[in-house]
C-alpha cells in the first residue's frame, strides 16, 4: 500500500517527468550518449590510424531514426571546433563504425570528440559530452628503450625537475608484467599484456601515469612473469612533460636499470607460484631505495614481433567469491568449496612465524574422502606455496603471474585454523562487459544460462581457451568458434575477437594453412578444417553481429586463402583429411564428411564476404566452388541403398540438412532421419559431438521442432546439459559422459556452450539479421513452446539495449520488445496452433483477422504468415498481445 506522501510524491515525480519530456519536445533530441571508438570506451594508445566511431541513440522513442550526424575531432577537451576533423554535416543512418577522415594522428595524440545527430523530423540535437582517445606509438623509432632482462625484478630511479603536467608509459612485458611507480601498482590489469605469437606480434600496453609521478625523484618497478613466453623481458618506454614547457624527459629500458631476483621463486600458469614473502625487498618502488647489491640489467634478444596496442578489455579481478563451506579431510589440510568452477586464485589471510610454508592446491573435483582430486589436472600442478615474512599484523598474499582453473581449494601448513574471509577466491579473466541476461521460467534453463556464462568467462585470458585448468589452456580454434555466438549473445566480445583474429591471421602461412591451437602450441598445423573454420566464422560472426566490415576488409584475403588451400586438398571436391571432426560424441560420424561440410561453409564465407565488399568476380567463382563442394558431398556421403548420409548418424545428417546440402527430393526423409534417431533410437538424447551440437538445436527451431529442441535442451538424463547439472556441474563439461581421472575430462570447456546461443536466439527469438548486421535490423522470432510460461533476454548491442520478453497469460500471449534508435526489427507473433483473432501493441489495435491496421506509432506492417503473424516495427518499446 502507498502511503499518502508517496502518492505525492509519485504525482509530483511525473508531473516533473511530463515537464522534462515537454522540455525534450520542445527543444529537439537527447544528445548521443555511450560513445565509443574502436569498440572501446575512452580508449589510451590505440594504434589504428583511421578509428571509427560509434554511439548510441536511446531506445524509447517510437520509429525515430538518424537523418543526419555532425562529428567534431579536436586537440583540445572542450571540443569547440573540429581541429582534426569536422564532418560536417553527414545525411546518414549510420551511428555505429563512422570511420575517421580528418587530419592524420600522430604518436601519443589525445584526441577529445563530440557528435550530434538529427532526427527522422530533422531536429539536430545538442552535441554528446566530449569523449576521448589517444593514440600509441605509431612508429617503432618512438621506442627509446632496448629489451632488457636479469631477474624478476627491474628498477630504475630518475629525477623530475618541473612538476609533471603529462606522462605516460608504454609497456611490453613478457611473458607478463606487474608495473609499480613511486610505492603503487598502477593500473588494474593482471596476467597482462595479452598472450600473442610473440615472433610475430607482442602488445604493449598504454598508462596515463601523470598522477604518479612528482617533481623530484622517482621510482619505476616492474615485476615479470614467465608466462607463455618462458622468459622474463621488458621493454619499457616513459614520456614525461613538465610545467614551464622544459625539455620532455624520456626513461626508457637500457641497462642502467637494476635488476634482482625478487620474492617469487618460481612461476608458471600451470604449476603456480612459489613466492617467499622474506625475499621481498621493501621500498625498492620507491626513488631512495640502495639497489647497490642489485646488479645491472642486461640486453635481451627482442621477441621480433611487431608491437601493437593492446586494444581490449585486460585480463582484471574481476569478482571475489566467498567459499560455501570448510572442510578438514585430515588434521591440518583444510579444503574449501567455493561453490562454483571459475578461473583465478586465492586471496589468502594469514598469520604466523616468519618462514611458515602454506600450500594451496586447487582442484575441480574432490575424492569421497573429501581430498583432492587433481588426477584431470595431468601435468599441472596447480599449486601456489607462500613462505611467511612473519608480521604480526598479518599478511595477505595472493600470487600474480598463474591462474587456475578451480573450484575446490587445499590449503595446507596454515598455522592455526583459517577463519571465514581468510580464503577468498578471486575471479580471475579477460574483463569483457556482460551485456546479456537470460532468465526462463523453466529452472533448468536458467542452470544452463549459469553454465555458459561461466564456462565462457573463465575461458577468456586474452585468447579464448579451451579449459582453464589442466596443462593446455590453449586457443583451440574449434571450441574458440563453437562457443563464440553463445560468448556473442552474453558478452562483449568484439575488442576481444578483433585481437583473437589478428592472432590467426599471424599464424597463416603463405600457404593459407592456419594451426589447431591460436598461438599454436598443441595441434598441427594445417589445422584440422572444423579447427580452421574458426578463421572464416569469427570473422563472419563479427560481421553478422557487430556489423564489423572492416573486419572482413581485413581478413578477405586470409579466409579466401584458407579455402584455397582446402581447395588444393580436395579430391573431386572432398576434403578427406582430418583429426578429430565431430570431436567427442556419443556416436562418431566419418571425419571426412565434417571436413567438406566446413570446406562448403568456407567456400560459403568466403563468396559472401567477397560479395559484401564489391568484388563480385570473385563471389561468384566462390559461389560456384561452394555449389560444387555440395555436389560433391552429396555424391560421396548419400548412399542411396540405406537411404542416409555415411553412417547416418545425426551429425551425419545434420550437416547435409544444416548447409542445404541435402537435395530438395531428399529433404524431409533426411529430416525424418534425424528426428527419428533423436525421439525413437535415442529416446530424445542427441548423440552429437561438438560440432554436430552446435547446429542441431538452431536446425530443428529452424525447420519448425523447437519443441524437439526444447525437449532436448532441457533433457536430464544422459547425454544431456541437465545430466551435467544433475551430477553438480557449474561450468561446461569436456565431455556428455560423467568421467574423472587422468585422462581426457576437464569439467570446465565451453565448447558444449553452443546451447547459450539458442538461448537467446530461439526463446528469447533474438537474432541478427546479415541484410543489415550490428543489429541494425533484429528478427525477433521467440519460441513459444511446450510447457516454458515466460522468457526473458535482452543483449546489450552497439546500437543500445534488444529485448524480447514474452509471458503466456490467459488466453493471451503478451510481448514486449525493445529497438535502439537506428535499428528496425521484425516480430514473429507464433499463432500457438490457434487462431489468432487480434494484436493489439499497448491495446491499439495492429492487426486483426489478417488485417494491418495502421496507426500505432512506429509499428509499419503486419501480415499473417502460416505459423505466426509478421509485425514490423521501427525503433521503440512495444507490447503485443495475441488474443
Ligand atoms: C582440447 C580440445 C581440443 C581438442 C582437439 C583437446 O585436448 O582440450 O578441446 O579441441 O583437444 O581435439
């Protein structure tokens, strides 16, 4: 019940509400907000000279559009003129990927920049507030410094004369780096710079250090990690300009710095970290420290790799998890659950005698006798050990150059009993925004959204890897691509796939031939072409969903040479080599028919992507490639005596229906097939293995069985997701078949992850559309099925906020979707197998018996189609209701 002040106040809060609406009217359109460049917010040291820019326009205003937009680039914060680049007045829709065309950037440029756009009535509205980025270091003769190594640790003290009005740092430090200025860590980043093919690209990193530095000595510190490099270097590079306008003073890495081995004897990100807190050296942060016993750094070999910015969320802290409960197996091992598979390490309390050696043993899985199972660990070790330096106030240590992949934790040698907060977990990975949210009615569902969401997050450490726990931890490209639309739907993932891409196109040889793993370490090289196919998809996924053609720019010629070279190892158009095709499956289909399927998409990618950028030659010589690439599938897989493809397995099947391989005469006995195997032969259980469950839910939604991929996502029993969570998983398995052990089966992998897509995609109905991607037009289709009461999703796009939610009511169907300004979308009403009598959006009636009715705002079409009733909208918030 309100009380009568809070019906006051709701009734003076929406008079002030009507009032700042009748002020907005009046005065034209909200200015853009959620300015970006290059996908990044407010981006330091960026190296692409041409950025492009992107904002966003709101969403609740009915069918409203950009006309027109006016970009302002200027050197100064105030933005009053576009000194760089002024646009000008643009007659444009677009509002996301606005490529910059002013004056050339410099090195170590900051750029501020403002943009105002005019609406569908052509009101311009008032300028956004001013963004900005900076540039890197453009040319590699702004790099003062040489490599240098020597030991863990690296110091170097200088003297400001002026006071520091700009600084700023340019980092590469292999394998990882921890920087410290004057006594501070600075910045927030953790097992940085990103992990790269370092012969033939190392990121650095940029800092605005200004406010760490002072008039008067001062003190550089970087730590070093070995990391994946195997190896501890520095490149380092500080600009510093003072008041008064002095000479810029530059300290950059030589050997004049000092270096020492420091308190962590040993690191690696599978074994852990070995650190011995009586060997830190206090205050060599610090300018005044006697280095006189460290000794001089000495040159290194440089990595040869190109150095390039670093431009995508860092590797951070992400969250602190609390453990659920304590355990002690035996007297003096405590083992702590911490609830949930994540990837990180522990944050530990503790207090005791100078020297106390405590151990911490992380593990996925726990033996009946409550200890540690670390058997599907392998090789690693997974260990972290901390010696005391004995305070009396306590210490807290938590290592810096590992993660592990964990849920349990043995901490041994702890004197006394660790009380709660003692052990925390700390959530360890690549800090990409979570832009999605999925909830169900259905409770298992929203166990699977927890799944993939976890699965996929402790699976990115700057290169989205297969598992975070075991002695591989590498980016195979096959989970990387399989996963990657569920990582899409859930995260913003395109700075992150942008990197992850250039990473495959370093590893392509003349031949076009890429690797298994990206930096490739395991796996062979050419890749397996299910692993290969990571390269054409990602890079159309970035297309499809960011509306990245730059990307495809970029990448043309790379994917159309990995066609070619399957072309070079086709036989009459059959790719027959293979290693591991239809990876891990109940029933194992024959790997060359998932080699030629993925031949067929690339041939497929590569045509489009040829057509999307005018080169319609080429599209067509790749057009024909794919149809014969068809043809010879289906020649070679049909066999016409058993009526199937090979041995008629659902994947067998699947990939055939999946790329319209299967011809028409043969389409519903193929579909038959499939469904048959599923509901009569597997008892509706798929049989698939990760390629074929990728595409086996979004096919059967697509030939109208979202039931039957309803009932399949939602199965318990085995193989199935909810199998999994039966049998207490909170992350992805490696495989549908519950193992331990020392063999293959870490029990965190995205790559079954597939499921999160479909999530999104068929029962919150959120798809793209490839006529217009980045979302810029959205097919809202949900499904509507069995026994699932309401669904709820929303993704958080360039253009601003999609969402569908829908609710079964009585007698009704109730909708509710979400369109930023700029974008248009498609609703498909599903008729529910009944007649639908009227729609109304907001109780207007928009369609009735077949009939449009205009009228409604921002809605421009609807029409009845057999299973649904197709409504078109322009941007907007909307609620249907199906009677
Ligand atoms: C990895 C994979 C990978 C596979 C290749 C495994 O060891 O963990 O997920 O794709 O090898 O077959």
């Amino acid at each position: 019940m309100h009380s009568p002040e809070f019906a006051w106040f709701s009734q003076t809060f929406r008079i002030a509400v009507l009032a700042a609406v009748g002020v907005l009217a009046a005065f034209g359109q909200q200015a853009p907000h959620g300015l970006k460049v290059e996908y990044l917010e407010n981006p330091m040291g960026i190296d692409v000279a041409r950025p492009r820019f992107s904002w966003q326009l709101g969403h609740d205003q009915r069918g409203q559009k950009q006309t027109a937009y006016q970009i302002l680039v200027s050197t100064s914060p105030e933005v009053k003129t576009g000194d760089l680049w002024d646009s000008g007045r643009v007659e444009s829709t677009q509002s996301v990927h606005v490529v910059y065309n002013g004056k050339p950037l410099a090195s170590a440029q900051t750029c501020y920049w403002k943009v105002r756009w005019w609406d569908s009535a052509g009101k311009p509205s008032p300028y956004s507030e001013a963004a900005r980025f900076e540039m890197g270091l453009l040319n590699p003769k702004d790099w003062k410094g040489t490599w240098i190594t020597g030991g863990g640790q690296l110091r170097k003290e200088f003297v400001i004369k002026g006071a520091p009005t700009r600084a700023r740092v340019y980092i590469a430090g292999l394998g990882y780096y921890e920087l410290r200025i004057n006594g501070r860590k600075v910045g927030d980043h953790v097992l940085d710079p990103g992990w790269t093919t370092y012969p033939r690209r190392v990121l650095y990193v940029t800092y605005d250090v200004t406010s760490y530095l002072r008039q008067g000595p001062n003190a550089v510190a970087v730590m070093l990690g070995q990391g994946k490099f195997d190896g501890r270097v520095l490149l380092f590079q500080l600009n510093i300009d003072t008041q008064g306008g002095e000479k810029r003073l530059e300290i950059a890495s030589d050997t004049s710095w000092r270096v020492h081995p420091g308190p962590i004897v040993s690191d690696s990100v599978y074994d852990g970290e070995t650190y011995d807190a009586r060997l830190e050296t206090p205050g060599w942060d610090m300018p005044g420290f006697s280095d006189a016993a460290w000794k001089p750094a000495t040159a290194a070999e440089a990595p040869k790799g190109e150095l390039s910015a670093q431009m995508m969320p860092p590797i951070r802290v992400v969250d602190t998890i609390l453990p659920l409960k304590m355990t002690s197996p035996k007297p003096g091992v405590y083992v702590f659950d911490m609830g949930q598979n994540f990837s990180g390490w522990v944050r530990l309390r503790v207090r005791g005698p100078r020297g106390t050696e405590v151990r911490l043993r992380h593990a996925e899985l726990l033996y009946d006798d409550g200890t540690l199972n670390v058997e599907n660990l392998r090789t690693a070790r997974a260990t972290d050990v901390y010696y005391l330096r004995g305070d009396p106030n306590g210490e807290v240590y938590e290592p810096r150059f590992t993660y592990h992949g964990f849920r349990y934790v043995e901490v041994s040698g702890y004197p006394g009993t660790p009380k709660p907060g003692d052990v925390m977990g700390a959530v360890v990975n690549s800090d990409v925004a979570a832009t999605g949210g999925f909830a169900a009615s259905k409770p298992i569902l929203n166990e699977i959204q927890r799944l993939v969401y976890w699965g996929t997050r402790s699976n990115l450490h700057s290169i989205p890897t297969d598992c975070n726990q075991r002695d591989e931890r590498m980016g195979w490209m096959a989970d990387a691509h399989l996963a990657a639309e569920s990582a899409i739907y859930n995260f913003d993932m395109a700075a992150f796939y942008t990197n992850f891409l250039r990473n495959i196109r370093d590893v392509q040889a003349s031949d076009g031939t890429v690797t298994d793993t990206v930096p490739h370490v395991w796996g062979r090289r050419p890749a397996d072409p299910a692993w290969g196919a990571a390269y054409p998809l990602m890079a159309w996924y970035m297309y499809l969903y960011y509306g990245d053609r730059r990307i495809l720019e970029q990448h043309y010629e790379g994917i159309k040479a990995w066609t070619d070279f399957l072309k070079s190892r086709a036989e009459d158009g059959i790719v027959r080599y293979y290693y591991y095709g239809d990876w891990v499956p109940i029933e194992r289909t024959p790997g060359p028919l998932v080699s030629t399927f993925y031949y067929c998409w690339s041939a497929d990618i590569t045509a489009r992507a040829a057509l999307i950028l005018g080169k319609t030659d080429e599209a067509e010589e790749y057009l024909k490639l794919a149809a014969s690439i068809r043809q010879a599938f289906h020649r070679e897989f049909f066999n016409p005596a058993t009526g199937s493809y090979a041995n008629g397995t659902q994947t067998a099947s699947l990939l055939p229906l999946y790329l319209n391989i299967v011809p028409d005469n043969l389409r519903s006995a193929i579909q038959s097939d499939l469904i048959g195997d599923i509901v009569y032969r597997n008892n509706t259980h798929l049989t698939t293995g990760i390629v074929g469950t990728k595409y086996l839910l979004p096919f059967l939604t697509r030939v109208g069985r979202s039931d039957l991929a309803y009932e399949l996502a939602t199965q318990t029993t085995y193989p199935s997701w909810g199998y999994m969570i039966s049998r207490g998983a909170t992350t992805l398995w490696e495989l549908w078949q519950e193992k331990t052990g020392p063999s293959m089966n870490s029990h965190n992998h995205p790559m079954f992850g597939s499921i999160g897509a479909w999530l999104y995609s068929a029962l919150a109905g959120i798809n793209p559309d490839a006529g217009a991607p980045g979302f810029e037009r959205i097919r809202f289709e949900p499904q509507v099925v069995r026994d699932l009461q309401w669904v709820s999703g929303s993704i958080q796009t360039a253009r601003g906020e999609v969402s569908c939610a829908w609710r079964r009511e009585e007698q009704k169907l109730r909708i509710e979707i979400t369109v930023p300004v700029g974008s248009e979308a498609e609703l498909r009403i599903p008729k529910l197998g009944r007649d639908v009598v009227t729609i109304t959006e907001s109780g207007k009636p928009v369609w009735n018996k077949s009939a449009f009715q205009s009228g409604v705002p921002g809605v421009t079409g609807a029409k009845e189609e057999k299973q649904a009733v197709l409504i078109q909208t322009g941007s907007g918030r909307y609620v249907f209701e199906m009677q």
